[in-house]
C-alpha cells in the first residue's frame, strides 16, 4: 500500500484515483473544485487544502489537468509539488500536455532529486472507470518498474516511449492519425452516399479492403455498421472534439517547433476548429461526418 497525492479530480483523474483506492492505497487529493474533493472523501480517500499539503509524506504524486500551464504552476509554482515534495517520492503526470512542458518540469523535477514521468493515457472517461486505460509514458526505465503497478491498476496497458516528453510525443502523434482518419472515413461516407452506395456497403468491402482503420471499423462514423459506435447514440462522446481539437493544436504547436510537414493534421485541426466553432464541442469526435455531410 502507497500513500498517493493525486491532484486535479475531475473527469478523468477522479475515477483513476477512485481505482487506487480501491486498490488498497491511501489517496490524499488536491483540487480547485469542491465538488470533486467531496467525491473523493465519499469513496474514502482525503483531501487536503493545498497543493503543498496533499504531497506532505507522499511516497508518490499523481496529477491529471487540463493543459501544461496548471502542470507547469501545480510542479514548479510556489508551493508547488516540486518545492513540498517528500525525498524520494515519484511524480507522474497523466495529464495531456505540450512536450515542452513536460520535458521542463521534468527537468526541474530532476534538478531537484526526484525522478518524473510524463503518462498521459489513452481510453476515455470509461477506461478510467473501468481500470482498462493505456499508458504511454516517457521518463526513467527505473521510475517507470516503480510506477508500474499503480499504473495497471488505473490501465491494463503501459508503454515505454522513451525518454521525458515522448509519452505526449506519443500521445499527440497517435491523436493526430486518429483526427485525420476520421476525416478521411467521414468523407468517404459522404462521397459514397452522393454515388448512390450505402453506408453499410462501403462499411461491407472497405472493412476487408485497403480503406480499413480503426476510425471504421470500431468507431465507425454512421449508425449501423458498428453498433458500439457513438454515432449510435447520436454522438454522444466517447471522445469530444473539444478534446479532439485541442490534441490536434498540441500536434500542430509540436510540428512547427521541429520543423515537421504535417498538412493534414493542420487541416484536421481547421476542420475540428470549424466543428466546434459552430457549438459541436460536446459531441463525440466522430460526429464531424454530419458537418462534412452539411447537415450541422
Ligand atoms: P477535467 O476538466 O474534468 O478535470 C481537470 C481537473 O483539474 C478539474 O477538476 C479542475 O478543477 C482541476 N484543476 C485545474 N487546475 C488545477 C490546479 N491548479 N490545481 C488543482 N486542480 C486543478 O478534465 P479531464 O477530462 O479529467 O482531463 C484531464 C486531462 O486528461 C486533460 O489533460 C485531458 O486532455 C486528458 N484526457 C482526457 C480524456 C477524456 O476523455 N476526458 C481522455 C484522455 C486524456
């Protein structure tokens, strides 16, 4: 059993940290909203009133926020994890954020003593729940084999991907193909209902064909084809495109600090821009194909 602060609760972070508890480990969390704290304490764990006194004797810290400027303040601001920290204790961020971010506090983290890992995770608010999300994690092999059993309990996969910053590298680049590919499945849906072809028979022969990808063949963009599919449950996430849109812009950022081509992964970020320009960011991701289609 571990002593765990784990800080930012919400969506994502209050189930994952609900599965440690369950799991055994006492959890002492830190959050900006009330609400989330009370869920905590409702399942047995503890909040404190800071970020400060949530990682006071903590043997590990665990974080998941919203975006790198509340990784950046939560790790390196005043009274932050890095300054308040016990010796020795591990720092994971499960958050989505910039490389550079990541690799900064990372930098600073170690400067200080303490091994970090960056673990933003794939699976959505259901594989929170349900202990199945994936890891991609970049920092120290060695912090990785003392962080892998609570990440399975939170996942049921983690990957190494190298070195500080290459879990979001990871993370972003993967974001990136699954944008464009629902774009491109979205589209051939469109263009195929113009030539007179069904969806269930472009679904029947690209599945087996040259077309097949995960956008269709397990999140399929129509209703029909792939029952368990948001567009089923009128696109209800799932994924939102909100989140969508903001790997996306994090792809784009990336690339044009390496100097990377990536003309598609910016035209998916202007279409889901569009998309939830015109008041779709709630919906599930693959609910781009009506805007395609002209029907939002
Ligand atoms: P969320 O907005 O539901 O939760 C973020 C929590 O962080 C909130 O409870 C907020 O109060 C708290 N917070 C913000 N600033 C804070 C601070 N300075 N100190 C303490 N707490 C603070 O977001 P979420 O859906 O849980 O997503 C969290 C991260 O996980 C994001 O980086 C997101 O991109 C990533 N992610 C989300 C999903 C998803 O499906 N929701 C999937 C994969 C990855």
């Amino acid at each position: 059993m571990s002593t765990i602060a784990f800080i930012g609760l919400g969506n994502m972070g209050g189930p994952m940290a609900a599965n440690l508890l369950k799991a055994g480990h006492a959890v002492r969390g830190f959050d900006l909203s009330r609400e989330a704290g009370d869920r905590l304490v409702g399942q047995g764990g503890t909040m404190a009133a800071t970020v400060a006194e949530a990682v006071h004797g903590a043997e590990v810290v665990v974080s998941m926020l919203p975006a790198g400027q509340h990784v950046r303040e939560v790790y390196s601001g005043e009274g932050g994890v890095i300054g308040a920290a016990a010796p020795g204790a591990l720092f994971i961020d499960c958050s989505t954020i910039d490389v550079d971010s990541a690799r900064a506090v990372a930098e600073a983290a170690e400067t200080a003593g303490f091994a970090m890992l960056d673990a933003p995770v794939s699976g959505g608010v259901g594989g929170a729940e349900a202990g199945t999300l994936t890891f991609m994690v970049g920092g120290p092999q060695a912090a990785l084999e003392r962080a892998r059993p609570l990440l399975e309990v939170m996942g049921k996969a983690v990957v190494h991907a190298g070195g500080p910053g290459n879990g979001q590298a990871a993370k972003i680049c993967n974001n990136m193909i699954l944008g464009i590919s629902m774009i491109a499945v979205g589209e051939a849906f469109t263009l195929a209902r113009r030539l007179g072809l069904s969806d269930q028979a472009l679904f029947d022969i690209s599945s087996k064909a040259s077309g097949q990808c995960w956008s269709l063949t397990t999140y399929c963009p129509v209703p029909g084809p792939v029952p368990t599919s948001p567009a089923n449950r009128d696109y209800q996430p799932g994924f939102s495109a909100a989140m969508m849109l903001k790997d996306l812009k994090l792809a784009q950022e990336a690339a044009a600090r390496a100097g990377a081509a990536t003309p598609l992964g910016a035209s998916a970020e202007s279409l889901y821009a569009l998309f939830v320009n015109a008041g779709q960011g709630g919906k599930d991701f693959s609910g781009i194909i009506r805007m395609l289609d002209g029907e939002s």
